[in-house]
C-alpha cells in the first residue's frame, strides 16, 4: 500500500554511508534508508573517496526508499541535500570527469604546505576573510597537490576548464537535468577560498593556492532552486534545498537564535554556535556560514573538535564489529574507575583548538591490568574532552556566552555513557533529542522552508522534540582532576610529535 505524502526527501551524503529519509509536514521521520560508502587510504593520514561510489549511493539510497515505502511520482514535494562540505573535487566542466578522487576532509597530504604558510605568516590575512585557520582541512589546501601531481590538472587550468568545488556542486551537475554549477554559501564557506564577508570568491586566496584560474560555482542560497533532480523511473524532484552536514544539523536542532549550541558526534565532533547575521572574529575557532535564506546568511562559531565517530570505528574494527553505541556504554561502563587511562584520540591529527595536524593518537597509563573495557572508556571520554576544549577556548576568546545547555545529535549522542560524561566534564546539561539524525532533518526543513511546505523559523523551532536530559553530577574537584590529566597527556603528545616531524 502506497503512503499518501506529499513528503519531503532529506539525502545526508556523509563520510562512511548515504541516507535518504522522508519527513511529513509536521516533520516527523516517516522512513529512512542507509547505504555505505567506502574510503581509501592510500598512504598514512591520506584519505580519497571514489566520487562516483558517492553519487551512485545516492541513487541506490533514493530508489531503495521508494520501493521500500511503495511511492509513486509526485508524492515528494521536494529534496534538500547534507553534504560532507570539506571534501575537494577539481573536474573538467565540460565533461564532468574528475581529475583525481575525492580528497577527504581528513587528509593530511597538504600539512607540510600549511605549516609552511604559517611560518611565513600567512595566516592572520586567511584567517580574516575565510574565518579559518591554516589547516589541511580545508579543500584550498589540498588544489596545490593534484595541479602539481596531475598533469590533466594543469593543462585543463590554463583553458580555464577546470573545475573546483565540494562534493555537492558535482551531485547537483549530474543529478540536474539543467547541470547546474552551484553551491551554497555555507559549503562555500569550508573551502579556504571564500570570503565570509563580502560572500564571493576570494581572487588572492584562489592565487595563494595556484589557482588564479579555477572556475568556482555560483553560490546561491541554501534554501533555493538547485535544479530537477532526475532519478529515472518517472522520479523528477525539485531540489530546493542544500547545506553542509555539519551547520544544518543546527536547524535540525532548532537552534536558530544566538548563543543556541550543539555538539554533531558524527564522524568527528563539531560544536556549532549561533552567532546572527554578522560574523564575528574568534581565537582558535572558526567562523561559518550556517545557511542563507532570502540573500541573509546566518554565520555560526565552529569548533572542529575531531574525532568522534571515527574513534568507534576504530573500536569496531580492532576490537568487536557487533558493538552499537548503546553496548560501548556498557562496556565503558563496565570499566568502573579502576585503570584510568587519557587516550589522546588524533588519529588524523588534533583540530580545534589545537590545530596539530602531526599528532598522533597516543594512549597514557597501560599497565598490566588495562583491559579492552578500559580503552574504550577512555577513547569515549577523550571525545568529551576534547568538546570541552572548544567550549574553553570560546570562554577565552570572549566571544558570544554559551548557553548552559547543549543539544546534542549524531551516531555517539545515543551512548549514554559519553553523553553523562561529557554533561559532568563540560558541567552544563545535555538534552538529546528524539530523532538523533539533525543533519537529515535540518535538509528537510531547509528544502521545505524553499517551497513553503514548512512555514517559518517558528515552525522551526516547534518541531524539536526531547527525549533524555544528562545533568552533571561530578564534582568540581574530580572534573579539575579529569580536565588536569588531560590537558597534560594533550600537550606531551603535540610535543613529542613535533619534534618528529
């Protein structure tokens, strides 16, 4: 029996797999299909991703709804993308074709250029017109490596064919009949070329990288028209939506108004906090664009807290690839407080507010009784320490108050046991909603926001809907224990990796 809809489509394009979900008016989760990606890892800290595994699993994801849920043409009002945002594509405009994979947002290749451009004093310039710091993060970063390592790369900038963008701009190409070359203001703003203040492509940031010729996407609101998307089989949908994964999971959490905060624990943790329509300077942070809507865009402070996800992963593979989140918790919790251990989690270096690239994941404390119970604890808590971090260096930096409430979304915001640590560690409360996919449910209000199936910001704000609350119960002198040995094992391990680098 077919659904009666009409519905809203959500696809969120991340790091390891691809979701599509259908919302209803009141915007409630109706269904969800996920499909994995895969990476590869050609060298130690470098990260790829085959763009076209990208964006045939968004195909298989999209059809795979439809025939789970019995759909026909015409019950999908519209599509919003979620999109990884960091990722660099640099392809041939006139055919489509990339001229190398995806480099992940993860990779480290361009760290050497980043450290060099440091140490020339580059980066309070970059700092003030993209909001960023100097970091292989970021897509401008990594263009050096491929005009250098890629021969097509080159002849295609010189005809001025060649392409840069994020993933989203190639997804809309393809999946457009019209072929539309754009982006939006919030992905734009992830990218090292863009100018948060004036809104446009930055021409001396494009010749600090070597790419004086690039040709970048028009970057258009992200509730607006990014073409008919054509899935086949009758399936056309107007996309009317598109953002980075990351700063619309702040829509999916309501948080619309200024000092509104929350943690995404996805593949790596990043705390987003509403700052209002003008940007504003941080130390150790960063400064985004959330989304535009109606040409006003809403600019967010980032902490780009690392891994998160990524740790389970690692827990997964190495030790039990059964384990959920919920059975992390219990196995963290099994640990009691016997063993403690601080594992320093940069297993593709330290982001905010460290910005070391060159650490690496060091674990303080084996003894002979350490056990597996023990290491996941610790690289559960290093996660939480990690947030708290970013949430110190916002106090320091004196920029908008937090709120003393975080809201909290992601794979990781269903372990328990994180979660009351990091409201113990952070002494403020985590409330947790009752869908943890923000990212998706924030391109669905986007994209519904474009066509007017949803009303308003207020609308927004009605659909948050909680479903457990942590209140710190540790003590303020275990907390200063915690956050002591921590500080600690995190600055000997960027020590000790600098110097062997």
């Amino acid at each position: 029996m077919s659904r009666e809809g009409p519905f809203v489509l959500s696809v969120d394009q991340g790091t390891s797999g691809t979701s599509a979900s259908l919302y209803d008016a009141a915007a409630h989760l109706v269904a969800s299909v996920d499909v994995k990606v895969s990476s590869s890892f050609p060298r130690p800290g470098w990260v790829e991703q085959d763009p076209f595994e990208l964006l045939e699993s968004i195909r298989e994801a999209v059809h795979k709804l439809v025939r789970q849920e019995n759909l026909q043409p015409g019950q999908i009002e519209c599509l919003g993308l979620a999109n990884q945002g960091e990722p660099l594509l640099l392809w041939n405009l006139e055919t489509g074709e990339p001229v190398y994979d995806a480099i992940g947002w993860e990779c480290v290749r361009s760290g050497d250029l980043c450290r060099q451009m440091i140490e020339k004093g580059l980066e309070p310039a970059f700092r003030h017109r993209t909001g960023l710091s100097i970091h292989p993060m970021w897509p401008a970063t990594k263009v050096p490596w491929i005009l250098e390592n890629v021969p097509e790369s080159h002849d295609l900038l010189k005809a001025g064919k060649l392409a840069f963008s994020s993933l989203d701009t190639w997804f809309i190409h393809h999946l457009t009949k019209e072929r539309l070359f754009v982006t939006d203001p919030s992905t734009a703003s992830r990218s090292g070329f863009y100018n948060i203040h004036d809104r446009k492509w930055d021409g001396e940031l494009l010749d600090l990288f070597g790419g004086e010729s690039l040709v970048c996407p028009e970057a258009i609101d992200s509730a607006g028209y990014f073409g008919e998307a054509d899935f086949g089989e009758g399936w056309r949908i107007p996309w009317t939506g598109s953002a980075l994964d990351q700063s619309i999971a702040l829509l999916g959490q309501a948080c619309c108004n200024p000092g509104d905060t929350k943690v995404t624990y996805g593949t790596c943790a990043e705390l987003w906090l509403v700052v209002g329509h003008s940007t504003q300077d941080t130390g150790n942070l960063s400064t985004s664009i959330a989304w535009q809507i109606d040409g006003k865009p809403t600019y967010a402070i980032v902490g780009e807290a690392g891994t998160a996800g990524a740790m389970v992963v690692w827990l997964r593979d190495r030790f039990d690839m059964s384990w959920s989140n919920a059975e992390l918790s219990d196995v963290a919790q099994s640990a009691g407080g016997q063993a403690e251990l601080v594992f320093v989690a940069a297993l593709s270096g330290l982001d905010a507010p460290y910005w070391a690239p060159h650490a690496r994941g060091t674990i303080y404390g084996l003894t002979a009784g350490t056990g597996l119970e023990h290491i996941v604890k610790a690289g559960l808590e290093s996660v939480a320490f990690n947030v708290r971090d970013v949430v110190d260096s916002l106090s320091k930096d004196e920029v908008l108050p937090i709120s003393d409430v975080v809201k909290a979304d992601g794979g990781m915001a269903a372990n328990d046991y994180l979660m009351q640590f990091q409201a113990d560690i952070l002494d403020r409360t985590i409330l947790v909603p009752s869908n943890l996919e923000a990212t998706s449910m924030g391109a669905a209000l986007l994209a519904g926001l474009a066509t007017g199936y949803y009303s308003d910001m207020d609308f927004v704000q009605q659909t948050w809907q909680l479903s457990r609350t942590f209140e710190p119960r540790m003590s303020p002198e275990e907390r200063e224990r915690h956050c002591a040995r921590w500080s600690e094992a995190v600055e000997h391990t960027i020590s000790f990796h600098s110097k062997r680098n």
